[in-house]
C-alpha cells in the first residue's frame, strides 16, 4: 500500500526492537549489540554506539553521561535529542536526582525516548519491569487517586492507559498573590470514577483542590515555549499588552521584570516561568519537602533549556540528519531555527517547505518516494486545506469569525513547532462535551468512563462560553480552573509538534491514541471530510515532526 | 469585477472606500448569514426582505470583524446601495454579536459562480508574502513603523479615555488599544486617580423598537475594566468605579458610542 | 491449472508454490475468473475475460470466483450454467449497444466498479458503449469522447439519472410538489441544458448514482406490508398481483418491481426504441432471481464459507438463507450468531470484532428521517443493526429509504463536481424534520419521486455484500474505499471509533 | 458492576454534602399534593445518556421524566431534539426515574417545526438506567424465533352496520409521522378498509378534526388550522391506495377545534354499507 506508512494493524508491524535493528544497520551497517539501543553522535558525524548497556528508561540517579546527541527507536523510527550544551554529566545533576521524597526526579516523567514528555508504552514497561514499584507510579499522583490501594494496576490505570497524572489544583482558584479569586461559575462533580473529587482527604471540599488528569508535556524545545532563548525575563517574547484572544485578556508579565510572558507553559498556562513550573513540580509531583534551591532550579531550566528534541529517523527513510533534507526535520533545526515565528504565511511557513520530498530522490525505493511525498501532502494539508473551524472558543473569536475557514496552520501557526504564538489555550472540545471523548455507554462495552465529570454553571452576569452557553459538562475545565472564567472553560493550550512518534497518546487528556486517531478527532470536530489517503498523509506527516 | 475588489480591499484598511452618502442608517438584529465562496466567505443579513452584505473574512486585523453562527448580531450601518456578494453594502457596518446562543442562527450558503470574492487581503489558507501584499498596497512598506506616542509632560492634565462595547458586552476586545493607552497614560503621569464609569444604553431599531442593553452591564463594564487595568499595572488603590444603571437612549444614529465605559485619569 | 480448494486457504502460510502463484496472480492482476467445479476443484482460467461485452457467447458457470483487493467474491448461477449468447440479460436490448450486463459485471458484484470503469477506458479508448452520451457522461450535450465528459462516470462510477420535474404519479398524472428546486450549482451543464434541463420542453432533473446490485434479490423483492410503518402511507402494489412491494428496489424507490425496472432501464439506459418482451423480461426476473453473491475469500485466503460462518458468508449462504428476517435481536442476528464468528487469528478476529461493532455497539443515532422520525425518538442511542437489520442483506426490512445526510448538506462532502439544488418547501407543507424548509443537496432523492419535502436527500439502503468488488460506495460513489464509508459515520454520527475499530469495521465490511 | 455501583455511592454522597457541589437545583421528588396532577407544557425534550437513555423535559424549574428510549412500537414514543414538543402527562407517585419527577400516561407530540436551541444531551451523572425497558440500545435480548405479531386483523362478518373508526394524531401533526404512535394510530385505517371492503360500503365518511388543548400556565394552544382537512386527505387518500373506491368516500372536516383532549385530535371514519 503505497505511503500508507502508519499501517496500523499490529500483525504488520515489527517489533520495536527488531525495527532498530534494522534502522541501527541502514545508518551504520552494524549488527545491534543486544539489549543497547542508544545510539550516540555528534553533529555532522557518523553515530556511532554507547559502550554500555542500558535500557532506553532513564532511572533516578541514573548516573550515565547524557552525549550531545542522542536516539531511541520508536514505532516510526527514532527520536533525536540534541543537548545543545554538549556532553552532560547526570551524576549530581538536579534533573536527573530524586530532589523529592518519593524517589522520582524529574527525568522521570521526561525520559529523553519519550521526546521528554513519557508515552504509554513506556509506561506500561516499567510497570511490567518493576511490577508497580517505580516511583513513576507514586501515590500522589501517579495514581487515579492516593487514596487507591497502591500495588493494584487498576489504581493506576490513567497512567498505564492514558499516560495521565493527577494535577490538583487549587478551587477556587488563587490570584498570583495568593488571594482567592471568585469564579464566574459554580462547579459541580458529576462523575468522579477515580474517586478524588470527593476523597475525604484529597476531594475539593477536604483539599480545597480539583483533580484534573493530564499528560506531561516534553521539556524540550523550550526557546518556542517561552519564545526566547533567554530564561531570566529580560526579554519580553511578545510585544503587546493584551492576548489576541478576543476575551480582552491581557498577557501575563514576568514576576521579575514586568514583562510580558509567552503564556505558552503548561495545558492551562499557570505558570509564568520555566522556574516556577520547576519549583511547583518538585514539591507537587517528586514531592520535595522544601522548596528546592534557586540555584538548582535554574540549573534544571538551564539545561532544558539547551534540550532539543524531534524525530529523527524513520525507519522507510533513513537519518533525517543527513544531508538535503527538509528544513524542519531533526533535533538541530529546532536548535539552528527562531522561536517566535510566525509561520501562517509564506514568507516563514510553519514547518518550512518539504520540496525536497515531492520528487523522488536519487536511489530511492518506490516505497522510499511514495513515503516522502505522502508527507509533502500531508505538510500541504496541514498548510493549504482550508474547512471550516467552529465554534473554538478563543480561535473564532479573534476576529476571524464564526465558523472561519481556514486551514490547520492559522492556529498551528508558530514556526517549528506549530504552536499558537498568541497564548496557545483554545476550546477543541477534547475537554468538554459534547466532542470530548467518553466511552459508550452500554451493556456490552466493559470500558467505564475513567476521567471525571464537572458541571460547570455560569453565574448569570459573567460572560459566558459563545458556543456551548451558561451549562457546561467537561472532563477537565483546563484554564478556567486557573482564571475562573467561564470563556476559558475547556480551553487547553496547544502543545508542540515535535517527537510526536515517540509520546504517543496524544492530547492533554491522551484521548488519542495514534496519530490518526488524532487526525480523526479534527475529521469530526470540524466535519472535514479527510479521504483515507488524507488521513494517511497527515499521520506520516506528523509522524516525521 | 472591479467593485468586488474595490470592495474588499475597501473593508479591511483603513483607506475610505465610499463617499458618505447620505442614506439612513439601518440597526436590525438578524441572524447572519454566510456565503462560502471559492475564497473566503462573506458574511451577509437579511431585514425586511434585503439582504445586506456585511463583511467578507479576513482576519483579526480586520476593521470590521465577522458575525458568529450560533449567534445574533445587531447590525447597524449606512446602506450603500452598492451591491457585493449578493446583498447590498453597508458603509460604517458595526456588527454587536449577541452574547446568548442562537442555534438557528446555522445558514450556511454553498460556494457558486455568481458571487466571486477577488483579491481578499487574507485567503482561507497562509498569508501571502509580505513583498506580494505590499506590491498590492495591502501592507505598510517595509520599516514604516507609526512613531510612538511622546511621553506626555508637566503639568500634567485629566485625560478621559473611552472604550466602547458590542451590544451587551462585557469585554472589549476591539478597544484593548484605547485600555492599553489609558494604563500607559496613568503610569507615565503616576495618576492620582482612575475613574471608570460603566454604562448601558439601548439601541434604536429601524423598526421603531428599542433594544436595551443587560441591567447588570454597566457595573460589570466598570469592574471588569478595574481589574484589567490593575492587571496591566495601573495602581490599584488609585482606581475608582462607578456606573449609571439607566440606559443611555439610542437614536438610530451611531447608537454604538453609547455602549461605552470610560477611564478618566486624574494626575 | 488446478488447485485443491484447501490448499488455498492456506496459501499464505506457505512459501513459494503454484498457489502462492495463485495468489499474487488474484492479488495483483485481478483479471481472470476462477471457476470452481462441481467436485469443489478450482480452477483458474486465463481465458475467460473477467469483463462481459453485451452479445458474448460463452457460459455463465454455476459458481465463478473473482479476485478483488480484499480477496475473491463468489457468484453462484442457482440453476446452472447457461448459454448467455442470445440471453436478454447479456444481449443489447436496445439502440446504444449496451446489454443489462454492461453495468452489472458479475466480477463487480453485479454493480460496476470505478477500477472496471476506468480500465474500459482505458482498453476501448472510451469507445465501450458504458460510457453512451445518454448516461455514461455528465451530458449528453457534453462533447464526447473526452475523458472530462464522463468525469463523474470514470471517478466516482456515477450514472445520470433523469427524472421527470415536477414528478408523476405511476399513471402519469403530475404530482404537485409541496418544494421549488433551484439549481444552485450545474457543473455538468445538465440541468440548465436546453435539450436535457429542467427548462426543456419535458423538464428533468439531473441526478448521478451508482448502479446497484442485481443479485440476492430474493430479499429484496419479497411481498411487503400494505401500509409502511415509517410514514403512514400506503405502499406501492405489483401491478400484476395487486400486492404491496418492499419499496426496496433502487435508491429512490421508484420501480415497485424487478420488472418495471428493467422495463425502464432498457428504455433509459440502453436506449431501446421498444419495450422488451415479456418473454425477455420474464428471462431477466428468472435470471437475476437465482443470481447470488457474497465475498467468499478474506484477503488472507481464508474460505469464508467454512467453518461456524458458513451460513453467513459466502454466495451459497446467501442462496440458502431466508428471507424477511429481522436481524436486529441477538437470536436471528443480521450476519449469523456472534459466537459462530469467534476467532483467535488476526485477520479474522479483527472481521468478528467489526460485526461485534455492527451488532452491538451503540452510538447516538440523530437527525436522520425515516429512522429518528418513526417513533425513536431523536436521537436513539443504537447500532449500526438498528438500520441494517434485514438479516443476510443488512438492508432495512421496511422501507429503507433515509436522510443520512450522503446527499444533503451540511452532511454531504461539498462536491463540486455534482449539482447542488436549492429545495425551499411550501410554508403549508411538513418541514423536513431536521432540515427545516431550505435544503442544500445534490440529490433530493426519493423526493424526486413523492415531491414531498419530508423526503427530501432520502436515500434507500443498499444491500451490504459484495462490497469489496464494487467501490466507489454510497449513492453518490462519495466513499472511495470502505474506510472512508466508516469514517462517513464516524463523522456524521460522532460514533468516536477508536483506529482499530476502523480498521475491523472495514475488515468485516470487506468479507461481506 | 461494582464500579457503576461505586459511583451512585458518590452522587448519594454528594447528595449529602452542603457544598455547592452537588446541589441540584431541584429535589425530584413529587409533593404530595402534586401526585395526580395533569400537566400540559410545550418545551424542549432533554436526552440523558444513561446506560440506556431516559428522556426528560423541564417546566417551571422542575425536571421531568417522560420514558425511556423506545422502539416504535413501545407505549412511550421518545420526542425529538431539534423540535419542541407538547408535553402532557399526569405527576406519579412513583420515585423519581433519571433525575425526574415521574410523569405517566405521557404524550409527546413533536410540534413540526424544526428548533435548533433543543439541542441537550445530558450526561448519564450517575443516574441508573430508567426501569422498564423494553429494548437496549444493544440489539433485543427476545427471541426473535418466535412470532409476536400482533392478532391479525380479523375479517370482518356480517351483519354489516354503520361503523366507526377512530384514527388518533399527535398535536398539530397530519400523518403517521414524527412521533405518532403508529401502533394506534395505522392499524384502524387498515380496519375500517377492512371493513368498508367486505361490506361493500356505499359510503365512507372521513371526518378530520382539529383540536386545541390547555396548557398548565392557563395557555389554550390550538392545532393548525388546516390540521382537520390535512388528516383527512392524508386517511382518505391512503384508504383510496387501499384499494376503497375513490366515489364512495366522502372527505369533511372541521375548522374550528372540536375539543380539547387528546382523543380530540383525530380523524373518525364513518363506514355505512
């Protein structure tokens, strides 16, 4: 089948180590030592292998040299990462060392295979490997709910499978200053499966907090987050005082200098900096007693900071290192490549061009060229198809209208990663009903809805969401829990681009599991209308991002 | 095919394209209506039998922004007689998109020959280069930058700024222009006091009617204006709120400069 | 060159070898039969062409076997082989050179595929009489020849449809219709042509379908009830016995009877000067009446009709099973008994988890007439079963004429290569129920019929099998593979199917 | 199962929390008082995807459960998202069904007109499935195998007198259509064809009649006022197709509403020999 390069059905695909196998032999022509799978390189050189003999999970207090470059194989081939700052040193390094109590470090969650963010798969092997034991699965929120008897999957099955965490988070909400603030709607918890809404210790009224359940997001790529390489505030990344949101939000300024912040961090943006989210994760999720030093903070930020990740491989195609390939592929465009670009235009398009790829290249299989231009399609999809884009709340309401057609790239629109440059938090509707995914209701499926449910009410003279009105069911209310706004109901912030192949599922609630999952959702979101060989091309073409 | 794109270039910068002509205005609550073309849709209403064409997609730097679907808007605007996409222009359109959902609000007309959208300043898919719109005077030369605002000096005087409301609005995301202006006058003069007063006013329709905005919008016109300003960093304890509960009333003409809330700053 | 039928289903599972041969030969030239023969032999015969010329000598084998992507689809010939050299069905009938079999290939399930379609182009320079100006173009006025002429035919297997405007009744008094129809767009020039258009001196209205399966007619054609359940009305009577029809036949309903089709059918699509004869037409009911037709190989070579699913599969199963069943219940259901199609091996348990799917999961059923208007409720939370639970066919069993929204807007892919006609109802008529009194559509359906508004983009199930054969799908060819017909509903019905729920919908579909 | 259970335990532990967290805003359960009471309100029907879904509707602040999701020939017909409907039923004592105070002897008539704002399915929020339920949303657990056909519509025998039938309608609708109750509402035209052909009626009268109906706020809300002519040409012309003599037939009806109940809102049939 000719560019059907994301075949899902499990009877074809290989598995993954005999795919790196094969992937490791296209690059170098070495049979694989068993059991490695790393591979090291420098820039511009040939890859070569680590002498030792690890697995691609990163434990805390590892200990291995983290090399400039590194890959781990993956469904679609192999992700790069590129540490801009060279060969680092894990021993002692705040990123890689339990700081908490509970054994994790923040490697945990960002594992170098996982592009740093974590997927599923890998998930599910540490939980096969440790039987539970990990501390990935820490009560806090590695679990549905602390509460949960520990050593039973079922406590844990968001994160086994979904790849989803606990985030509780404070209701009401709290100002930047710690006063509370009055939200303009009530809410309510309709469902609560995982049983921590209504926990006595851990439930709103016990806690003050809701439960939301979420994915990790990779960290990695961090210029394009924050929208500029330097992390100390000194440089606003946006010039303007108020989001082009349409809801007269004005951005957020850093708690040091007063300027202007990209918004861009985390699904529902709360967090300013890359150091408070560092300093928030290791007292929430390594479950640090203390707030870690400052020095070790940005020591953390410094080296994300230099971490660039992406596809960089694919085992149809070969190394996307080489040369003559597309702009945007690889760990070093993103590390060569702007933050802060808009790219809905011609003049700087999101993910370059993928020319090169519309023709077949010299010594090219069929298959080889059938794949490349599947994803030259699949580039042109994302850039050129207009449909029509309805009701998003914070998309059609930036002026563009209500239903606006245009094509993916007009959100996507920030170049290398296809971020939003305008405070990335928009209403999809993988959040809220009716378009979130939730499980049939019936009889014959077993799947119970495993997400919790809120209601949310909006108080009469609050302005209310524009397209689903004053009565809101969600399964996380994303950044209204940080505003207390009902427009922000459901509204998440778009994630980048980058190493989807390898943290899979995907959404801040991993409500997809594959890419093509994922490009169906947008089929039925906006009634689109993909024909199959659309839909092939889009999952190729995200697969090589 | 010269007035289409007269038209449509005419909508979105800010070079008048139309000689005032001396017509009525119109102010009619409708559901919008889009047409798809082989370009961007145009957005058009229909009243009393007329169908008006409002404003064609461009994006948000568009003068005029479109309606919604799942929407009322009150449209007011000055017809033109000129006609564009199958309904006649109107000049000065202001389209106020009703906050409650209308879910019958829903047409949506197919793409045809007859109505042809030429040279729209934004497509439905990327930006043309910068080089390209230029050529077409659709952007500023390159490195033609308006000059900023001189810092204002002593002695210091009271400055009232404006902002004005889509019917029953509560936000003002057009005006985020006019807030930023008021908080950077505020800091620059280290104002004594802020006063915001919210107000509310009723639209006089072309049927005779009046339609009046929400009770609780000019309080919250001024407590939402408040808390931004305090946001974007004008001192809090400097501000004050007020807020006239009793409609200002409309007179068909212009009936949108009384949905307003204004920031009176004080050195 | 023969092979033990065993030995074919097995054929994947071995290595090179004359089956193996057979296999690839199916898989990538799909361009000879197989005949099997009484002793269950078969055999491939490189002489028999796949395709059928009107006016062919030769026999048409009691059980033939036809290579498609996903396998091979079986037709069974129930009395026998016959001489099909001066047979009606084979023979051109009328003035345009084209027999009933030019458009329902037995390789193609009876029905025509586009991969057919495009290779008669290719092979005959357009020259076949397939592509007749009449309906094998998008206008007769278009200029022949030229491949952009018959654009709709050779991309989307469309055939154009014209039908009288303002419709008649089965006497041939006009109907008043209760809706104006004005055409919004004509890419084919069609309906605003002098000659063929809706201003011409006998005004028509262009639509453009695909052909339907002529075979397991005995579910289609069986009596009917006197008064359809679904709108209250009376149903259509077999002028020759006085007694109700299904109303199953055609995607708008418009012939009560075999008969009366290809009576019509000969005059509009074989352009025949006179009537065929009853001798002839009781020929062709007698024939289509005991063609039967069903996948009978999945893509891996497994025999379908072996095993728990036997009754189920394949072209005999279709001979045997019974009609008028209802299928939608867990004791006769549509495609046999969820246990019998229990399988551990990765083809075939990923065909039984796409019926378990068909069968049982639910999803909310909304906006669509004739199904949420008939006492439901909109929506009804059901299956995939509920509408297709005519059990074999996976037809409605009433009248299975419904507005999915194929051919209506918002629904309907925005095609601009089909008309769009603007319907806007009389204020005094009944709304569509979901549509309200302006509708979008390239096909109004069997409201081209009725001139009723309530029926407005109604469009009649079609039988479920042989599917693999004959893509393009839906009335209107707008689902080019089966994918793309589960992800229809996946979109119009917000179904939310997982990609592995796909891929065994599909699977399932394709074994049909 | 058990986790199903585990989260009616949490509503009914929301229930007992004085947060605002799982107030509703309304107690469904009837007054006393209210038991017996007939209501007749027009509003949109509400969905809840439960299990197997219930249908609701909501006046003056109150929740109401209407019936289950049905099949066409249940004894509830379920009314229709994007149409308001006519809502009257009579207030039970029962407990309430899917978060409703329980209406029986409900009628929904699905009033034609197409109404994009009745648009809500609810989530199931913990209710259980409503009780009673004659079909799934799965396909039916009853043995398909054996015949349950309705009795057969017996011939009729003479002596042949002057007989009437009686064919009912939902508000404002004219035909088997949108949410009649065909299991009432075909089977006498079929019967008084019966009838009229076996007696060899001399002449048939066919009698449309509109009605009005009202509503629990004080409202009369009349049908249309070509409902009885509409009713009557749509049962004449299916008795024609039938197979009765077109002569024979006469068609009348009425301008004005004839009555106010439900029954009223019918087509009789008058079959003289």
């Amino acid at each position: 089948m000719p560019g059907d390069g994301a075949d899902p059905q499990p009877a074809q695909r290989l598995g993954p180590r005999a795919r790196v196998a094969l992937a490791i032999h296209a690059i170098v022509g070495l049979a694989l030592c068993a059991g490695d799978t790393s591979v090291l390189a420098r820039a511009g050189e040939e890859p070569s292998f680590s002498a030792d003999s690890h697995s691609d999970w990163w434990e805390e207090g590892d200990g291995r040299v983290l090399p400039e470059y590194v890959a781990y194989p993956n469904r679609a081939g192999m992700v790069g990462l590129y540490n801009k700052a060279g060969v680092t040193e894990t021993r002692g390094h705040p990123f890689f060392e339990p700081i908490g109590s509970n054994g994790r470090a923040c490697v945990t969650c960002h594992q170098p295979a996982n592009g740093m963010s974590v997927s599923v798969d890998s998930i599910q092997e540490r939980w096969e490997k440790t039987q539970g034991k990990d501390p990935i699965f820490a009560a806090i929120d590695g679990s549905n709910c602390p509460s949960l008897p520990q050593e039973q999957r079922a406590s844990h099955s968001l994160l086994l499978e979904r790849g989803l965490f606990r985030i509780a988070l404070p209701w009401p909400p709290k100002a930047r200053d710690g006063s509370a603030i009055e939200p303009d709607f009530e809410l309510e918890v309709v469902r609560d499966p995982t049983g921590c809404n209504t926990d006595a210790r851990y439930g709103i009224r016990a806690s003050g907090e809701v439960s939301v359940f979420r994915r990790p997001r990779p960290f990695a790529n961090l210029k394009y987050v924050i929208g500029t390489e330097r992390t100390d505030g000194t440089v606003a990344p946006i010039d303007r005082v108020f989001t082009p949101k349409g809801t007269a939000t004005p951005f957020a300024v850093h708690p040091q200098t007063g300027l202007p912040v990209s918004m861009q961090i985390m699904a529902d943006a709360r967090h300013l900096t890359l150091q408070s989210q560092v300093e928030d994760a290791a007292i929430k999720h390594l479950q640090a007693r203390e707030p870690v030093d400052r020095a070790l903070v940005q020591k953390i930020v410094d080296f994300g900071m230099q971490l660039h990740a992406a596809q960089a491989f694919d085992h149809r195609i070969g190394s996307f290192l080489a040369e003559g390939m597309p702009e945007a592929l690889g760990p070093y465009s993103l590390a060569r490549n702007r933050p802060n670009v808009l790219g809905d235009n011609w003049d700087n398009p999101v993910f370059f061009d993928f020319d090169k790829w519309r023709v077949p290249a010299p010594g090219d299989t069929p298959e080889q060229t059938a794949f490349r231009q599947s994803v030259a399609r699949g580039y042109d999809l994302f850039f050129l198809r207009p449909f029509y884009i309805r009701d998003a709340m914070h998309i059609n309401t930036t002026g563009i209208g209500n239903p606006s057609k245009r094509a993916c790239a007009t959100c996507h629109n920030m170049q290398s990663t296809g971020m939003d440059l305008g405070t990335g938090w928009v209403d999809l509707g993988t959040t809220n009903l009716p378009w979130a995914k939730e499980p049939v209701q019936s009889e014959w499926n077993p799947n119970k809805p495993e997400l919790p449910l809120f209601k949310i009410t909006c108080k009469e003279d609050r302005p209310q969401h524009l397209f689903l009105g004053r009565v809101i069911y969600t399964q996380d209310p994303g950044r209204a829990l940080i505003t207390g706004k009902c427009y922000d109901v459901g509204a998440i912030v778009m994630q980048q681009f980058r190493a989807l192949s390898a943290r899979a599922p995907y959404f801040s609630n991993g409500s997809a599991r594959t890419l093509r999952e994922l490009v169906d959702f947008y089929d039925r979101r906006f009634n689109i209308g993909y024909s199959e060989q659309e839909r092939t091309d889009l999952a190729n073409f995200l697969s090589v991002l | 095919m010269k007035r289409p794109v007269l038209c449509a270039i005419g909508m979105l910068s800010s070079i008048p394209a139309f000689a005032a002509p001396q017509a009525q205005q119109l102010s009619f609550v409708a559901c919008p209506i889009m047409r798809d073309t082989e370009t961007v849709p145009c957005w058009l209403a229909d009243y009393e039998g007329q169908r008006y064409f409002l404003v064609i997609q461009i994006d948000s730097r568009a003068k005029v922004h479109p309606p919604m679907l799942g929407h009322k808007a009150l449209v007011e605007g000055v017809p033109t007689g000129e006609t564009f996409c199958g309904g006649e222009v109107l000049e000065n359109v202001r389209i106020s998109v009703l906050p409650e959902r209308e879910p019958a609000c829903d047409v949506i007309l197919p793409a045809t020959a007859e109505h042809v959208v030429r040279d729209a300043p934004r497509g439905p898919g990327p930006r043309d280069k910068m080089e390209v719109l230029r050529a077409k005077g659709l952007r500023p030369p390159a490195g033609a930058r308006a000059p900023k605002p001189e810092a204002p000096k002593p002695p210091y005087e009271a400055r009232e700024f404006t902002v004005y409301y889509a019917f029953d609005w509560q936000l003002a995301p057009r005006d985020v222009d006019t807030i930023t202006q008021a908080m950077q006058y505020a800091k620059q003069i280290a104002a004594s006091r802020v006063e915001i007063k919210g107000y509310r006013a009723s639209a006089k329709l072309s049927n005779g009617e009046y339609l009046t905005e929400k009770e609780f919008v000019p309080r919250r016109r001024a407590q939402v204006l408040a808390s931004t300003l305090a946001e974007i960093g004008v001192d809090e304890s400097t501000i004050r709120t007020s807020w006239l509960d009793e409609p200002l009333r409309g007179t068909g003409q212009q009936d949108w400069l009384l949905r307003k809330a204004t920031i009176l700053i004080v050195p | 060159m023969f092979v033990d039928q065993k030995a074919l289903t097995t054929a994947t599972r071995m290595g090179p070898s004359p089956v193996h041969f057979l296999y690839v030969c199916m898989l990538l030239l799909c361009t000879w039969p197989i005949t099997i023969s009484a002793e269950g032999a078969i055999s491939f015969d490189a002489d028999l062409r796949r395709w059928w010329d009107p006016n062919e000598a030769g026999r048409f084998e009691s059980h033939t076997l036809y290579p498609n992507e996903s396998g091979a689809l079986g037709v069974v010939n129930a009395d026998g082989s016959v001489e099909v050299a001066h047979h009606p069905f084979f023979r051109t009938l009328g003035e345009n050179g084209r027999a009933c079999v030019t458009c329902h290939q037995p390789a193609d399930a009876m029905s025509l595929s586009v991969t057919s379609i495009q290779r008669r182009w290719e092979e005959t320079d357009g020259t076949d009489p397939l592509f007749a100006a009449i309906d094998g173009s998008n206008c007769p006025s278009a200029p022949q020849g030229e491949r952009g002429s018959h654009s709709l035919l050779l991309e989307h297997g469309l055939f154009r449809i014209p039908l009288p405007w303002p419709p008649r009744t089965r006497d041939g008094a006009p109907i008043e219709p209760e809706f104006t129809i004005e055409v919004m767009s004509d890419p084919t020039g069609c309906n605003a042509d002098p000659r063929y258009g809706l201003a011409s001196t006998t005004p028509m209205v262009s639509v453009y379908r695909r052909p339907r399966v002529a075979a397991n007619l005995k579910y289609i054609t069986r009596a009917g009830a006197p008064i359809n359940l679904k709108n209250g009305r009376a149903m259509d009577v077999d002028p020759e016995t006085g007694k109700p029809v299904t109303m199953n036949l055609l995607s708008d309903a418009r012939h009560p009877t075999l008969k009366l089709q290809a009576l019509d059918a000969a005059r509009v699509h074989l352009q025949a000067k006179s009537a065929p004869s009853a001798t002839d037409l009781a020929e062709i009911e007698a024939f289509l009446g005991q063609i039967y037709l069903a996948q009978e190989y999945d893509r891996e070579m497994h025999d379908l009709s072996e095993g728990g699913r036997s009754e189920w599969l394949g072209p005999r199963a279709m001979e045997r099973g019974k009609v008028g069943v209802l299928g939608d219940n867990l004791s006769t259901p549509v495609f046999g008994p969820l246990d019998q199609w229990a399988s551990n091996d990765g083809m075939t348990a990923s065909i039984e988890r796409g019926y378990r799917i068909f069968m049982l999961r639910p999803f909310w059923i909304r906006d669509v007439t004739y199904l949420n208007s008939i006492g439901l409720g909109n929506p009804v939370k059901r299956t995939c079963s509920t509408c297709h639970n005519n059990m074999m066919t996976g037809m409605d069993l009433a009248p299975g004429w419904m507005d999915i929204g194929t051919a209506n807007r918002p629904w309907a892919e925005a095609r601009a290569d089909l008309p769009l006609f603007k319907l806007t109802c009389a204020k005094t008529a009944n709304p569509h129920p979901y549509l309200g009194r302006t509708i979008l559509t390239h096909d109004p359906g069997r409201a081209l019929i009725t001139g009723r508004c309530v029926d407005i983009g109604s469009i009649t199930i079609q039988q479920l099998r042989g599917l693999a054969a004959r893509a393009p799908y839906f009335a209107h060819g707008g689902a080019r593979d089966l994918d793309e017909v589960v992800r229809f509903y996946d979109r119009r019905f917000d179904m939310r199917l997982t990609e592995q729920e796909i891929i065994d919908l599909r699977n399932f579909l394709s074994v049909l | 199962m058990s986790r199903l259970r585990s989260h009616f335990a949490v509503i009914a532990l929301l229930g007992y929390c004085s947060s605002g967290l799982a107030d509703k805003d309304y107690l469904p359960r009837p007054a006393p008082s209210e038991v017996g009471k007939e209501l007749a309100f027009v509003a949109c029907p509400l969905v809840r995807d439960t299990e197997h879904p219930c249908w609701l509707a909501e006046y003056e602040g109150t929740l109401y459960y209407l019936g289950p999701q049905g099949g066409s020939s249940s004894p509830f017909i379920a009314p229709q998202l994007n149409h308001k409907a006519l809502i009257e039923g009579r207030i039970a004592a029962s407990p309430p069904i899917c978060g409703g105070v329980v209406l029986e002897d409900v009628v929904a008539s699905v009033l034609p007109e197409v109404d994009r704002s009745c648009n809500s399915i609810l989530p199931a929020e913990g209710y259980p499935s409503p009780p009673t339920i004659e079909r799934g949303p799965a396909p039916t657990h009853r043995d398909n195998t054996i015949v349950r056909r309705r009795p057969p519509i017996e011939a009729p025998q003479p002596p042949f007198d002057e007989r009437a039938f009686v064919v009912q309608f939902t508000f404002d609708v004219d035909e088997a259509f949108i949410g009649n109750p065909f299991h009432t509402g075909v089977r006498p035209i079929q019967e008084a064809v019966r009838y009229a052909l076996a007696s060899e009626a001399r002449r048939v009268r066919v009698i449309g009649q509109r009605a009005q109906v009202k509503l629990s706020n004080g409202e009369w809300l009349r049908e249309r006022a070509d409902i009885g002519e509409r009713r009557a040409r749509y049962v004449a012309e299916t008795m024609t197709r039938l197979g009765v003599e077109q002569r024979a037939i006469s068609v009348e009806w009425s301008e004005s509403p004839v009555g106010n109940r439900r029954e009223d809102r019918a087509v009789r049939i008058v079959v003289t020999p």
